[in-house]
C-alpha cells in the first residue's frame, strides 16, 4: 500500500492536473463571472429606503385623488373665513374703526344716500 | 517623527500623513479580490463539478459563491475570504443537490427524455494543453479514476478532503469552511482517505 503522505501527495498532483485541463470555455466563464462579481463593487451602494420611493410616491397620490374626488364640500358663501381674513388684513380696505371722524362721515354719506 | 517650520507655523510629518480616497480603497480592494477569486477559481469550480457532476450547474454554483463574497464579505480582513467562500460555496453546493433530489423525485413520476441529442462541441472538448501520448493516456486514467472515487465519497468526507488536500486549507480553515469542528474535519478526511486508498490502491 502506498504510504499516506505519498498518497495524499499523488491524489493532488492528479487533481492539478485535472484543473490545468480545464478547456477554454469554462475558463472563459469562470473570468466572465469574476468580473461579474467584482462590478458589484463599482455600484454606488442603494440605500434602504430608496427601493420604498416608488410605493410612497404612488400611496401619496392615490390619497390626493380620494380627496379631490370626494367633490367640493357644501359650504355657505357667507361663511368663508379665508376671506374674511384676507379683507380685514389688506391694506388698502377701508380702515371702518379708526376713529370716530370718518365714522360720522360714513353716517353723512349713508344719510345723503337714502335722501 | 520629523517636525518642519513654515510660515503658517510648526508641523511634524504626521500632520501631512496621506489620507487614501475611497476611490482608492475601492481600487484596492477590488485588485486583491481579483487576485484572490482567479487563484481560486478553477479549483472551486472542480470541487463543485465534482460534487454535482455537472459543468453548468457547478459553474452556477462557483458565480454564486463569488457575488455572494463580493457582495457580504468584501470588507472583511483578506485572509478570512478563503473559508468564508468555500463555506458559501459549499452551501451552495448542497442547496443544489437538494433541490435536485427533489427534481429527481418529482421527474421520476415523469416520462424519461432523452438526452443524447446534445451536440458535440470539439471546441469545448477539446484539452488545454498537450502532453506526449503515454504520460497523457496513464494521467487520463488516473484522473478518471480519482474523479470517481472522490465522486463517490459521502458528502461531508468529499468536502474535507477536497479542502484540505487540493484546496490546501489547514484543520481550523476547512473547519470554519464546513460549519463543523476540527475534531470532525480529521475524522472526515481520515475516512475520506481510507476510502479513496482502497478504491484507488492498484492505480496510484
């Protein structure tokens, strides 16, 4: 019987052997896979949440056209306080409560108009 | 350490110490795992063919074990890649006979088909390089009859002998490789051998 370390020595020439044998085709495949491997590295690393844009951005748009579709909401013209707002905050609105001259004015005039 | 003058005040050589851009260390990391995948590659790819007798499906399993190196374990110290890709390697290897014993269940309630209609490739076939005709035909058979009985070896004894004689890992590598403990690596490879030298006796 052969002695172990002959052995062992002889089964891996043999298997080196076998690997210098390998034909041009699946060495061509094995360096096509290498490179394959190794562009990973070259990829910018993708955050996390990234891959979740695209779902946000859909369920926010589906949310905005629940809302919009529910139609214009049954309000009084009367009672729109956004303009109310508006008009006490311009500034070239008539100031009413100022002072009591122009008040009297207002009566004057609101008197010359119903005569 | 060297200290310097100049008009914006006193600075020792430490203050000037090269800082590497990570383009650089990207460069650098992806040169050594070049080298590391090429040498090896061919040794991994016959470990696998070995294991699934299968030229695609071992190649399938060496890409997979070198994205999956690349891909986890790039930032890790050089000199752990070598276990760490057989271990992914040798996860890939069993997941594939896995599911192929589940193939093989399934077809078996299939008709047979017939595969000698593949075509001869004399490219493919052909070897890679020459040696003179009674060197070549004593190494064919050599080769032949060690694929076969390395073949034939149970799994776990196949792997350990496979790692630690042609791959070269020491005990603790080929244990950390297998998922197993040193005790079990020498056992298997013991066993491998005692195998493999009463199949192969007369021909070695």
């Amino acid at each position: 019987m052969t002695d172990p370390t002959d052995f062992e020595k002889r089964t891996q020439e043999v298997l080196e052997e076998s690997v210098g044998r390998l034909d041009g085709r699946t060495r061509s495949r094995l360096t096509q896979a290498r490179h394959a491997a190794l562009s990973q590295l070259e990829q910018p690393a993708r955050h996390w949440w990234r891959s979740y844009v695209p779902a946000g951005a859909a369920a926010a748009a589906a949310v905005l056209a629940v809302f919009m579709w529910s139609g214009p909401t049954t309000q009084s013209p009367t009672a729109n306080p956004v303009e109310d707002i508006e008009l006490l905050a311009d500034s070239d609105a008539p100031d009413f409560v100022d002072d009591g001259e122009d008040l009297e004015f207002y009566e004057w005039a609101a008197g010359e108009v119903e005569s | 350490m060297t200290a310097f003058v100049t008009l914006a005040g006193v600075y020792s050589t430490a203050d000037f110490r090269v800082e590497r851009t990570p383009d650089q260390d990207l460069m650098t990391a992806s040169r050594a795992l070049d080298q590391f995948l090429s040498s090896v590659e061919k040794r991994a790819f016959k470990i696998a063919q070995l294991a699934l007798r299968n030229d695609d499906d071992a190649l399938d399993a060496v890409q997979d074990a070198m994205m999956k190196l690349v891909q986890a374990y790039a930032a890790r110290p050089a000199e752990e890649w070598r276990p760490l890709f057989y271990r992914i390697l040798a996860n890939r290897i069993r997941d594939m006979q896995r599911r192929r014993t589940v193939r093989g269940r399934i077809m078996a309630w299939l008709p047979s088909r017939d595969d000698d209609d593949e075509e001869f490739d004399p490219i493919a076939e052909a070897p890679s390089h020459d040696a003179g005709p009674a060197k070549r035909l004593e190494l064919d058979e050599a080769i032949g009859a060690l694929e076969i009985a390395v073949a034939a070896l149970p799994p776990r004894q196949q792997q350990a002998f496979l790692l630690r004689n042609f791959e070269g890992l020491d005990v603790n590598e080929t244990a950390s490789a297998m998922g197993c403990s040193e005790g079990s690596v020498k056992t298997h490879y013991f066993r491998a051998l005692e195998n493999l030298r009463a199949k192969l006796g007369e021909v070695f």
